[in-house]
C-alpha cells in the first residue's frame, strides 16, 4: 500500500482520512504468469495498481496471431471506467502483486477527495506520453534496432520476460529474435 500512497503523492497532496481512505478501499491481488487481469469483450471491473511484477496489453490480429502491444510494469496503474467492453487482454507476463479497488470504490474516492480528478488526469498524462515515446519508434526500424531499444526502453524486462511475449512486441518472429540477440552478444 505503501508504494501506491507513495506513487500518488508524487502528483497530488492527500491528508491523513484521505489516504485511510484509499487504504480501506483497496484489496491485494497476486496473478500467476499467465493469468488475466482482463479480457477481450469483458468490461474491467476494477482499477489496479502494480506493485509486483509485468504486465503485458494483448490482442489477436485478423489472422488469429497473438500481438504484444505494450508491457506495463511496477508503479503503473491500470484502469477504464467507461464500462465498455475492452478490445484487448491484460495478462500477467510474470507473477504479479497488484492493490485493487472495485470501481464503485475508484468513484466513492473520486467523489470524497476534492483533487482526485486532477491528481488521475496527470497520471494519465504521463502514462500517454511514456506509451507514446516507446511505441512510435517501433514503426520505422528495422528488428535490430527495435531490439536494442527494447533494452534501452525497458532494461529491466528482458530477462524477466518470455522471449516469445518480446518477438510479439517487435513484430517479429522468436526466431528471428534469437538471431538478432546471439548476434549483438
């Protein structure tokens, strides 16, 4: 809890009952490798903060392969309140530890702490930027140079992640991958 207290205070002030708040509201969720925070055509019912772990945004393209469109690591948080139904999966690319809150909580909280708003907005705003800057290179590159800013991008992803989750990433097939990381050892 800790951590996410820590990772709000950075973009808002919060008094003492506010963060009681928060704390009483949220819940810890472990997730295996593998397993979904959520999935394609569900609506997400909760707001999740990673405190352990990655997280990996999913979908299958019109040919029914699997493609990794982004990973999401420790101290990001995960949320749509829109109730829609989300076109992708979320999934666990190692074990997890997340804090969760219902969504009915995310509003009562929302709705309790004046600034709450405005403390989310900038949140978003950075995660939209960092998403922004590692995926838009990725375009133009050749696999190498995608790879190896990868690493540069994520250094603490890949040795801890399947080698078939980061071919997903780069457009790429695993073995592909293999050659380019035997060549640049």
């Amino acid at each position: 809890m800790e951590e996410f207290i820590e990772y709000i205070l950075q973009y808002g002030n919060l008094n003492k009952q506010q963060i009681d708040l928060i704390t009483s509201k949220a819940k810890e969720l472990q997730l295996n490798k593998d397993d979904y925070f959520a999935e394609a055509g569900k609506v997400l019912k909760h707001v999740g903060f990673i405190i352990d772990g990655i997280l990996r945004i999913c979908y299958y393209n019109n040919k029914g392969e699997e493609i990794t469109k982004i990973f999401i690591e420790e101290k990001h948080l995960l949320y749509n309140l829109s109730n829609v139904p989300s076109t992708e999966y979320i999934q666990a690319a190692t074990n997890c530890k997340l804090l969760v809150f219902s969504n009915q909580d995310w509003r009562e909280i929302s709705n309790t702490i004046i600034d709450w708003e405005n403390i989310i907005q900038k949140i978003a705003h950075k995660s939209l930027v960092q998403k922004l800057e590692r995926v838009s290179p990725l375009i133009s590159q050749d696999a190498t140079t995608r790879y190896l800013e990868f690493m540069e991008k994520y250094p603490t992803l890949v040795n801890r992640i399947p080698l078939i989750y980061i071919a997903s990433y780069l457009g790429i097939t695993q073995q592909s991958l293999s050659r380019i990381r035997k060549k640049i050892r």
